[in-house]
C-alpha cells in the first residue's frame, strides 16, 4: 500500500485527485493540502511514500517545495503547463500529468509509482490482503480466505466468521495480489487456498462447506500443482 497526499491550491483538483486515488486500490491518499505550509507541517510527523504536487503554487512552486522536502519520497507532478516537464524530470518525478488529465491517464502514473514502491520494498512474509470495498480499506489475513467468487467486474471475498466482502475488481487483478503458492484459480468465477480443500470428487472440490466446479480450461494446471 502507498501512502500518499496531495498538494494543489485548486480544490476541484484536489477532488479529482481524491476520486481517482479511491478507485485505486493500492493508493492510500491520506490527506489532501491547498497550502504548502500545511503540507510541510504534515510530512514532519506523518512520512508518506508519494505525494501528488501541482507546480504552479501561489507561495512557492511545486518544483522548489520538491527540493525542501527531507525524506525520500516519490512526486507525482500535476499541472496545466507542459513547459515544466523537462525540468519535473530532472528531479526523477515518476510522473508528469498535464491536466486535465484522464483516470487513465492517472493509472499510468500511480502504476509506475506501485512498480517502484515494490522494486525498494520488496514484500517480505506479507499475510495478508489489502482490499478497498465500501468506501474502506479492508484488511484480509490470507488464513482467512475460504474462497473467492467471481461475479462480472465485481469480486465476493468469502472470509471465515464474517461476511463476503464484495470488491470492484477482476479475478486476474486479485490472482496477482495473492500469493501463488497459497491460492489457484480453478474455475473462471473461482480461485481458492490450497489449505482450505478437504476433498475433491467428480471436478468437485468441497471446502468450508460449499462445493466449488473445477473449470476444463484449469483441470490440468490444478491437478499438477494440486499434486506436488
């Protein structure tokens, strides 16, 4: 999970910013600033990994406040001039949106954010799964996982003494977020912990409970880990 803030003496922009960031389920935006004074006060008691930074601020530029900051943070610039692009840059930004720019547009940059984050902080014995659902961010221990449901653009996170979590995001996204020596895939609206099957009949695997089809297309990719 990256930890960010933003800083833009635009409020609308700071909403837009807002709403991207909570469609972005590995983005945690903490705060939001339209002074540079608040932002600075912030970040000497609460270290963040990324901060999204207009350049063209009333008091001091984007560019300069960038070069103040003391901890090693990542810098998104954002800003309605293109010629600061060069020299955003030069400071290694991982990124330069032009507004207004798009969420796709935005994914891109937050993308390479995440690609870098993982690259300096390698995930070491993480236990668990970080989901944002209903406005929240939701927290999900691996052991509790009895399966997971597939239903459209949406995903049903079936967990142990709780009820299912529904999540907008697709099996191919959450597959790549669990860890592979743990979970499979076993049908197209199914992927399920090793740890949790109690047997298998028939393409039939029971667990907590439930019966779960084991797809054709993931018969065979099942069968050989399934055994090793």
């Amino acid at each position: 999970m990256i930890k960010a803030i933003a800083l833009d003496d635009e409020p609308p922009a700071l909403r837009i910013l807002a709403n991207f960031s909570e469609r972005i389920d590995f983005i945690d935006l903490q705060k939001t600033f339209i002074r540079t004074n608040d932002a600075m006060e912030h970040l000497k008691n609460n270290p963040v990994d990324l901060i999204f930074l207009d350049i063209n601020m009333p008091s001091i530029s984007g560019l300069d406040f960038y070069q103040t900051i003391q901890q090693d943070v990542m810098v998104i610039f954002t800003t309605a001039y293109a010629e600061h692009a060069v020299q955003g840059f030069n400071l290694k930004a991982i990124d330069y949106l032009l507004k207004p720019f798009t969420f796709e547009r935005f994914q891109q940059g937050v993308s390479k954010a995440n690609e870098y984050h993982q690259f300096k902080n390698p995930r070491k014995n993480t236990k668990y799964l970080l989901v944002r659902a209903d406005y929240s961010l939701h927290k999900i221990a691996y052991s509790d996982i009895l399966f997971i449901e597939g239903l459209d653009d949406y995903l049903k996170i079936h967990t142990q003494n709780a009820k299912p979590l529904v999540a907008r995001m697709t099996m191919k996204a959450i597959l790549q977020k669990l860890p592979e020596q743990e979970f499979i895939r076993v049908h197209r609206s199914y992927i399920i912990p090793f740890a949790r099957i109690e047997n298998i009949r028939n393409k039939i695997i029971s667990l907590a409970g439930e019966e779960i089809p084991i797809g054709s297309s993931y018969e065979e990719t099942f069968a050989k880990r399934f055994k090793a």
